[in-house]
C-alpha cells in the first residue's frame, strides 16, 4: 500500500509540472482507500485537460497532510474511508487556511447524505454509479464554486426534518440556502463555537443510521462543547431568524 501510495504521489508531481508547463490550474487530491478506485479516479483526472496535478491518498490522515503541504483546488473524497468518515474529513478539511472544494464520493449519494454534505461544507456529491463525465462534471464545478447537489425533495427534507431538533432547522435551512457560517452565528445570536459544535452534532443526528462513531474534533472557541454533543448555549428568543422555506417553495 505504501509503495503504491508513494508511486502515485511521484506520477501526481511528474505530471504537476507537465500540467504547469500548459497553464493547467486545477490541483487535485483524491481521498480512497479502495486502490483500483483511486487509480480508476485518478486516471480519469488525470486525462482531463483542465487538470494539472492529482495526488492520490488511501486515508483521511494521510489526505490532511497532504492538503496542509499544498494547495488543491479540489478533493475528492471517499464516505466511507478506513481511519474517518467522508463528512469529518470534509469539515476538517474546510478548517484549513487555504481549504480545497471538497466533493463527496459515495455510493450512497441520496438526498440524506446531499443535506449532510451541506452541513459539514461540502461543495457537492456524486454518486459511484454514476459515469466518468458525471464525475468529472461534479469535479469541475466544485472547483469554479458551483454546486454539485441533487435537487433535495419536498418529501425528504420533511422526513429529514422529523429527525432533527427544532432548534436545528433554522441551521439547516440556512446552510442548504449558502449562508456564510458566520452570518448564521450573527442571525441566531451563537458564538462559532457553539455553531460548529451544533453542526457536529446534526451530522450524527443525519446519519446515524449509517454509522456511529462519528469523530468530532476539537472546537477552538469559547464554546463549553468540544465534541460535537448538543452544546448548551440557548439559541435566543429575541435572536432574528431565518424562516424556514415551505417544503412546498422553490428555491
């Protein structure tokens, strides 16, 4: 696993610098611990004109080494992963300074994980029964900033609604609108910290049936909640709220 690891690293900076020398921009990391997968994804990438680098990772580990040694315009990421799940590399991926568009790779890409991918900042996901150019279209839009997520219906945002606590909606509302993370802290009248630590706790509430050994990392805030557990910081009554859409309206 190591010497094929190392061996896609060396063809990812052959081909960076080829990439380069073509004014090629878009810098890849593909995140799967399936090596006929990850050889398959990055093969594919790897034929794409736009494309300038692919470095190609077996663990979320070795993904946020990778991703805090250089800058990737996107990353492609596995849900299901050997040391952590696609959702918690997502948010700790997003942590980082010069954080890349991450868009989840699963073969589960339904309307339950395409709210979980909003929550946990994620710019799209894309199913594995899907073909190469669905892949690649998911992969180029996630770059640009556009997102890559399957229109989420009536009848499943109501059902993932009954699974949440009330207090979570106008959250989740909110991020399947694009709200900036820090204009929803200011609307609910919440520190970040406490935000972060609710959005923790509303992925393992979304997919809980999936697994449940979530791990939450440390928040780095005035927030008492460090691990993702329903913090106890009140959202105020007087705090302005953003309604909810009616199942019914569109968006």
């Amino acid at each position: 696993m190591k010497a094929l690891a190392a061996a896609e690293q060396s063809e990812a900076t052959r081909v960076s610098g080829a990439g380069a020398a073509r004014g090629l921009a878009m810098r890849v990391l593909v995140v799967d611990d399936h090596p006929a997968v990850r050889a398959g994804v990055r093969g594919l990438l790897l034929a794409q004109r736009d494309v300038a680098s692919v470095t190609a990772v077996p663990t979320a580990r070795d993904a946020v080494a990778a991703a805090r040694e250089q800058e990737f315009d996107v990353a492609v990421v596995d849900y299901h992963l050997p040391d952590r799940d696609g959702l918690s590399l997502t948010r700790q991926l997003n942590s980082l300074a010069n954080a890349p568009g991450v868009l989840l790779y699963s073969a589960f890409a339904d309307t339950q994980l395409a709210v979980a991918a909003l929550v946990a900042g994620a710019g799209g996901i894309c199913s594995k029964e899907r073909g190469d150019l669905d892949l690649w279209d998911a992969v180029r839009a996630v770059a640009a900033g556009v997102p890559a997520l399957p229109a989420i219906r009536p009848d499943a945002m109501r059902a993932i609604g009954s699974a949440l606590d009330e207090e979570d909606l106008p959250i989740v509302a909110m991020l399947i609108d694009r709200v900036a993370p820090e204009e929803i802290a200011v609307m609910l009248g919440v520190s970040r910290g406490w935000l972060e630590a609710r959005r923790w706790a509303i992925l393992q509430q979304l997919m809980e049936p999936r697994h449940t050994d979530a791990q939450a990392p440390h928040v780095d805030s005035d927030s008492t909640t460090t691990d993702g557990r329903k913090p106890r910081e009140p959202i105020r009554a007087d705090s302005p709220r953003r309604s909810i859409r009616h199942p019914g309206s569109k968006r």
